[in-house]
C-alpha cells in the first residue's frame, strides 16, 4: 500500500511550472549596492520597475525553458535582476527566431571553410564571413 504513495504524491503536484509567472526579485539590494545608493541607485530602480512592467505584459511569448534558463541566470550570481531576465529572454527568441529562418529559408549559405577569404564586420564583436565567390 505505500509503495503507491509516491505515485500519489507526484500526481497531485500541479503540473503548472514555476515559470508559468514572472519571478520575484528583491531588486531593491542589487540596485542600492550601486554607488552607496546615490543617482545610480534610483535610476537601477527605474530601469528595474520597467522592466518588471515589461516582463509581465510579454511574459508568455517566450517559451518555457527559455524562461527556466534565463530565470537561473538572472538570479544565480548572488543578485537578481529583472533587466538581465528581459535581455536574455529577448536575446534567446531572436537567436531561435533567426536559427528557424535560416534553417526555413533554404538560403544555401554554407559556414565559412578554412582558408577562404571572409570580411571582419565591427571591432570586439566577433567574425562575419561574407560568402565569396568560387
């Protein structure tokens, strides 16, 4: 009979995941940390509270395990930031967005080879090969 018991006990857990709702941040510590709460501090509050607002409005157009991943990110170096969650979440939908119209969009463009000659776009931000004709 109690063999059963976990069974139980798991099938009555909601299967509604955490992420299924904004988070909860004390964001008031992360931001009074910067300059001893001075300007920077109230203008961390500001950025903060809108990103909060922003979050909530546009919290389910972004997928479950984008927000179990951003949501640990955000949150897991000692502070939580509510900002860094809207960032990541953005960030994430655009690279999927992007990788599902390159994969969709059959454009035929191959990742650069070694040894072909490609062009450096921007400083610090990483290789942009340009497809250049055989």
């Amino acid at each position: 009979m109690l063999l059963h018991l976990p069974i139980v006990m798991l099938a009555t857990l909601s299967p509604i995941a955490v992420s299924d709702q904004v988070p909860k941040f004390n964001v008031e510590n992360e931001c009074n940390l910067e300059d001893g709460g001075g300007a920077s501090a109230a203008r961390c509050s500001q950025d903060e509270s809108a990103a909060l607002g922003q979050l909530r409005t546009r919290w389910n157009q972004f997928g479950a395990n984008n927000k179990k991943s951003c949501v640990g990110e955000s949150s897991g170096h000692g502070g939580s930031s509510y900002v860094e969650l809207l960032t990541c979440l953005e960030i994430t939908r655009d690279v999927e967005k992007e990788n599902r119209n390159a994969q969709g969009a059959g454009t035929g463009s191959a990742a650069p080879q070694p040894g072909k000659p490609g062009v450096t776009v921007g400083v610090g931000h990483g290789t942009v090969r340009s497809k250049t004709a055989p």
